[in-house]
C-alpha cells in the first residue's frame, strides 16, 4: 500500500514539477585571443527570466575552475549570456563552462583554444 501512495505522489507532485522544469538547451563557446574574451550563451528558453533562469555559469579551464558567476535571473527570456575576461589562455587549453538551472539540470561545453 505505500508503495501506490509513494508512486501517485510522484505522478502528481513531482512529474509536474519536473515536466516544468529543463536543462540549458546549449552552451555556445567562442574566444577571442586579441582580447582574452571568452563569450559564453547558455541557450534556456524560459517564461518568466527571475523565477526560472540559470543561477551558475562555471568556467574550468584545463579541468582547474577559474571563475563562478552566479545569478538571480537570466539576461533574457532565451538564454544567459556573459563575456568573462581570460587573457593568459594558451593553444591547446581545454575551456569548460557548465550552465546550470536554478530548477534543474545542467549543460556543459567544451573549447579547445586553437
């Protein structure tokens, strides 16, 4: 018997919430050596920009983490976007940015600086 009542609270609390709530659809990377710019757009289609947004962007560079941002809504109603400042990347460091939702998931790319 608990196990019915621990299976209709899933179907009717949480699924919901869950069907609600997604992931970053894409992070797009570029780089500009000339001016150590890394411009990062997490692609999170939302209605509402401060009640479901991407609350981190975390940049690793070569699988050391090198900057946080955090954030209490999203740039727009399509993605978050923010240029970071990384001026001594080198050819051949490994870039890694994982975008993640306030509700739930996450999404991460890499770049390989050429």
């Amino acid at each position: 018997m608990k196990t019915n009542k621990l299976l209709l609270f899933i179907l009717l609390v949480l699924l919901p919430m869950i069907a609600i709530a997604h992931p970053p659809k894409k992070v797009t990377l570029s780089y500009e050596k000339e001016t150590g710019l890394l411009t990062v757009a997490a692609m999170h289609p939302v209605k509402d920009v401060n009640d479901h947004y991407i609350i981190t962007l975390e940049v690793t560079v070569n699988g050391e983490t090198v900057k946080t941002a955090e954030y209490k809504s999203q740039t727009s109603p399509e993605s978050q976007d923010k240029t970071i400042e990384l001026p001594d990347l080198a050819t051949g460091d490994e870039v890694t940015v994982k975008a993640t939702c306030n509700k739930f998931g996450s999404k991460t790319q890499s770049l390989t600086i050429e």
